[in-house]
C-alpha cells in the first residue's frame, strides 16, 4: 500500500496535482476524489481532464452526474454522485462502462461498495485556507506514484 500526503497552498497546487495524476492513468483505473464541498474535487478532476484531452472547458458534472471524454488511448468518464439517491442508481450511468476506461469519481462515498478493490484514493480536506491530499492506493499503484510531485 502506499500513501502520499500533498499540502495544496492554492487552487494551481490541485490543478498540478490533477495533471501529475492524470499522467500515470490507465485503461481501467478509477480515482475515488472525495472531501468536503469546496475542498477541490472539480478542480482536481478539471486538471486531470484537461492534462489528458487538452480541454480547457470541462463543464463539472453536478446535474448531469457524468461527462464522457474521449482521449488517445482510452475513455475518460467524470462523474459526480452527491446527487445520487441510491448506489444501485451509478449502472443507470453507464458505470460499468467506465470501468474499461478512466472512472474519476467524486462524491464515491455513494458507492463505495461499488468501487473495484484498486481504486485510487484522493481524499481532499481542507485546513484553514490551505488544502491537503491523501492519495492511497494499493500496491498496484505504488510503482506508478513513484516520483509523484505536483510541485
């Protein structure tokens, strides 16, 4: 297992981590992002999107609880569960779809049963007017966050 702890100092912080992230997705990987509202799951999820398509105006998935994004080698779905009643709900989405590409999910505490065992784990959280991450993934992930610095 290994575990990275980021101090964020700022919005660009998240977004080179979002971008660092990005660059060491695969086919079948799912990013868990959660943390409080306002702690930068989207902006997180924005940068990776970004770093992966070259799309500047990712609109955030709030209402239309997933976004689809098509990239060299593989497909990227970006979903957003707050507003999600029911677990069961995330196959209505296309869920298991978007395990054969890239899943980042925000909000994952709604499936949390759901996620495959290899999900990689973001959790955002904020202290005073800084944020941190936690990303923890199991030993599947620990060759590919080696050297992890979104610095």
């Amino acid at each position: 297992m290994i575990e990275l702890l980021f101090p964020l100092e700022n919005e660009a912080a998240t977004k080179r981590l979002g971008a660092a992230l990005a660059e060491r997705l695969g086919a079948g990987d799912v990013v868990a992002l959660s943390g409080p509202l306002g702690a930068g799951k989207t902006t997180l999820a924005r940068a990776a999107i970004s770093a992966l398509t070259g799309r500047e105006d990712a609109p955030s998935p709030t209402f239309t609880l997933v976004e689809t994004y098509e990239t060299e080698f593989f497909t990227l779905c970006h979903f957003d569960l707050y507003r999600l009643e029911s677990a069961e709900e995330v196959w209505e989405l296309g869920f298991e779809d978007a395990l054969d590409g890239v899943a980042l999910i925000e909000w994952p505490e709604r499936i949390e049963r759901l996620l495959p065992a290899e999900t990689l784990l973001v959790s955002l959280s904020m202290d005073g007017g800084a944020r941190r991450a936690l990303v923890r993934g199991g030993d599947e992930w620990a060759g590919r966050l080696d050297g992890l610095n979104p610095a």
